[in-house]
C-alpha cells in the first residue's frame, strides 16, 4: 500500500499547507461559530479539520482516499464533534436539517461537488476553494456570467471572497485558487412558482439560436414584448447573452414572465 504522504493524481490532490490561507477559509466559511452541522469535502490530512473543528458542533469530514482516513480518524480521535467519514462526499445524501459545506476540493471535480451543493434542499451555504477561474467564472468576476450562475441566481448569491496563491498547496499546482462562497439566500428573489418560467427564459437565452439574445428570446415572445425587456433591463440589443448581469435578467423575466 502506497504511503499516506504520497499524493493521488487520480484524485487531484492538491493540500493547502499555507495555515494563515486556511484560517481565513474557516473564517468565511463559519463566520459565526458554533455552527450546527458542516460537511467538509475532501479533508485530506486534517489541516483546514483542525481549524473548522473549534467552530462547529458537528462536523463531518469526507475523505475519498483510504489511506488517509484512519491517519485522520487518529488525528481527530480526541475531538468528539469531528466525525471522520471514508468514501466519496458526493454519494452522501444531504442532511434533512440546515447545514453547510466547506472544503479545499479537488479541482477536476469541482462541477459535480457544486452541482450536489445546489441540490441539496437544507444547504444554507458553500465555503470552497476551486480554480480561481472557475471562481471568477462562476461569480462575474470577469464581466460576465455563465448559464448555471444565472438559473441560481434567484435562490443563491454567488461571491468571489478571495484568493489563495498556487504555492499554498503541495504539490503546486499550476494555477492559483479562488474561495467561492456560494449562500442560499433569506428570501428568495422570486417565489416557487416563478421559477419554471425563469428557467425556461434563462436557458432560452442561453441556447444561442437565433444568433443573439435578443433574437433568441423573440422564438418564444413578440418582438414588441423582447423591446419593452430589452428597455426596462437597458440592455442594448446586440449584447452578448454572458454580458447580462442576473440583476438584468430579472428585469428581463418581469416584462416576459406570463
């Protein structure tokens, strides 16, 4: 058996090793300690464990890799809020009851842990540190934003709240990290029933038939009814659908919405 200190490129381990980069993600992702229940991805060798632990009543911490959880298990033995569960995090079923996620996780599945995340119907909120590109990407950062950002929009406040140099990590890896916080919001912007008819525009827009946005969108409204859209969200009719801001697309649902 391979020693627990090696790393798994199968598993796209990458351990964050910088301690004060650590500390400000258990920061941000327990703003308020005592946090009921949290669910760590990928605990790896304890390092950011530790730091969470102090700050929850519950945490479970999901360790994919065998030869590192019964090196966790010992580390945390003496830690009775900390249970160390084996196994992938994303075959766990969400708890029923609030809870939040938080985790350095490995950057070639970070799509999936998201996606699980946005699904669970108890989460509150998600405390990861991704690719900054997939951060920036995720959060506007870069002027623009993508399709999965905006159908959530309604229901989740997507944020870029910082960002972690590569040589943080060993090994290092080639890009730097960005911390994605991910809340579900108080009060939804849009009630349930609503949400149909924003996912139907959202991916609308997105489907690029037609050329444009605008010319998407009219397959489904009168042109007269996309114009009068158009003009409440100011949107010039040549823009690109990636450059409309969520804000925008609200706008846009509340003159196409039946």
């Amino acid at each position: 058996m391979a020693r627990p200190s090696r790393v798994s490129r199968a598993l796209s381990q990458n351990f964050l090793t910088d301690r004060a980069a650590a500390a400000r993600l258990a920061r941000l992702a327990v703003p308020r300690p005592k946090n009921p229940l949290l669910l760590e991805v990928g605990a790896g060798k304890g390092a950011l464990t530790e730091l969470l632990a102090p700050r929850c009543r519950t945490l479970l911490a999901y360790e994919i890799d065998e030869r590192l959880v019964p090196v966790l298990a010992a580390r945390f033995s003496g830690t009775p809020q900390v249970r160390v569960i084996g196994g992938d995090f994303l075959a766990a079923r969400p708890p029923r009851t609030a809870f939040s996620v938080a985790g350095n996780v490995p950057f070639s599945r970070t799509a999936a842990i998201v996606d699980w995340c946005l699904r669970a119907p108890a989460l509150t909120d998600a405390t990861l540190l991704t690719q900054v590109e997939y951060a920036r990407k995720r959060t506007g950062d870069y002027g623009s934003w993508t399709l999965l950002t905006v159908l959530n929009w309604p229901r989740y406040e997507w944020r870029l709240a910082g960002l972690v140099g590569r040589r943080s990590f060993r090994p290092v890896p080639r890009v730097d990290a960005g911390i994605l916080r991910i809340e579900r919001r108080g009060v939804p912007l849009l009630p349930p029933g609503a949400l149909p008819g924003w996912r139907h525009l959202v991916e609308l827009g997105f489907s690029g038939v037609g050329g444009s946005l605008h010319a998407s969108l009219c397959r489904a409204h009168p042109r007269r009814r996309v114009d009068a859209g158009f003009r409440a969200a100011r949107l010039d009719r040549d823009v690109l659908v990636g450059e409309v801001a969520p804000e925008r697309w609200l706008r846009l649902h509340e003159v196409l919405a039946p």
